[in-house]
C-alpha cells in the first residue's frame, strides 16, 4: 500500500497535530504535501522539511493547515483527489525535487505533469502552490489551469535554493491570508514590493483567463500582472 508507510490519512481528519477545526480564516485551509529531499537513498537519516516552518507561520496568523507526506504517484493522487473535494481547502502547497514537466517522489520516482492534472481536476476556485525546480513554466500553467480549472498556479521554471524558495512561499501566503483578499495577485504586488528574493528568484503566479484560452502571469521583474498566450 503506498500511503501505509507514511503518517496520512484523510485530509480532513484530526490525525495531524497541527489541525484544528476550530480555527478557520475566511474558510480556506492550507493544505501541505511534501516529498523526501534525500537522493542518495538515506532515507533513516534525518532531514529537512518545511512543516515546522508553516506550522508557526499558520500558529501565528490562525490559519487552520494540515500536512501530509507522499512518497509515490498513487499517495499524490489521492490526497490530491481529497483535496480537490473538501470546499474547506483552498490552497495546496506541494514541496518536492522538480524537473520539467514533473516531480520527485522517494527514489526519485516520477510524478508527471499529467499524473498531477488528472487528480487535481475540477479544482475550481482552488490554488495551487508548487515549492519544487524547474515545473511550473508559462507553458505548464496554461494546460494546468485549464485542464484542472484551478483558479492559479504558483511556483519557479528554474532552479531554486530551498532555503531561499521556502522563505519566499511562506511570504506569499502571509499576504495571500492577510491584506490581499485571497487575491493571489495582489498577494504576489505585495511580494515583489517588500521582498526583492521573490523577484530574484523568479517566484510566479498564474491565472486563467475565463474569456480566452490564455493565462495571465504576475511577473517578477516589475510585479504587475500580464496577459500572455
């Protein structure tokens, strides 16, 4: 069983220490999922993650969040599938090692983009958050926005520190919760104005245009949105 070797269970539920029910921002939970970041097979030694740092984040502002850990395509699909049906989950951060057109599960098993669209489908209104190298290009956003009808798409086309990415997300959702509206970019105009790693690094939102099969991009060089085909 895939999911029988890791501490998961129904995304909803209260097998997370850091859930509780009772806090809930405007009705949108966060959700995280993050892979192993050991390649070398080590997998007893320990690591780094980055829940003990969105667990004080979500602490300090009262954001209600539950994290989940996956090890393969069929743990993804899952608690993406879980995710995509619960209306109190409005966000999902996905951390993992990226490539082009895909993600890294243990052993670095392939997760393609094609895998991830198809369980995240009919995500309307949700967004998506990835803290991985090289996976969400403009290329990538217009297919996933459309075919899945997220409302955006997050994340760098290059690669990334983790240290630095990571810093750079958990600023995205603070705006994002507090002062944006849960406008992701608004959220991104506040990113780029009070923290210039963002732009450096290449930190991207996307969103789906309704009235055209285009996408349009927050893009980091001057922090204004753009259409783009």
């Amino acid at each position: 069983m895939p999911i029988g070797t890791v501490p998961t269970g129904p995304i909803a539920g209260a097998a997370a220490a850091c859930y509780d029910p009772a806090i809930v921002t405007n009705g949108r939970r966060l959700l995280i999922l993050e892979s192993t970041w050991d390649e070398k097979g080590q997998y007893l030694r320990p690591e780094i993650s980055v829940h003990p740092f969105f667990q004080g984040m979500t602490e300090a502002m009262g954001v209600s969040m539950v994290y989940r850990q996956f090890n393969a395509k069929e743990d993804l699909r899952l608690l993406l599938h879980d995710f995509v049906r619960d209306r109190r989950f409005g966000y999902c951060y996905i951390a993992a090692h990226g490539g082009d057109g895909k993600i890294y599960g243990v052993g670095r098993e392939e997760i393609k983009l094609s895998n991830i669209m198809t369980a995240s489908a009919h995500a309307e209104g949700k967004g998506f958050i990835f803290g991985a190298c090289r996976f969400v290009t403009r290329q990538i956003a217009r297919r996933f926005l459309w075919e899945t009808r997220a409302q955006f798409l997050a994340g760098y086309s290059h690669d990334i520190d983790w240290i630095q990415s990571m810093l750079v997300d958990i600023s995205f959702f603070t705006f994002l919760f507090r002062g944006s509206g849960h406008d992701a970019f608004r959220a991104a105009t506040r990113l780029y104005s009070e923290h210039r790693l963002a732009r450096k690094i290449g930190f991207t939102v996307y969103k789906r245009e309704r009235a055209a099969q285009r996408v349009r991009a927050s893009l980091p060089r001057n922090g204004h949105a753009h259409a783009h085909r």
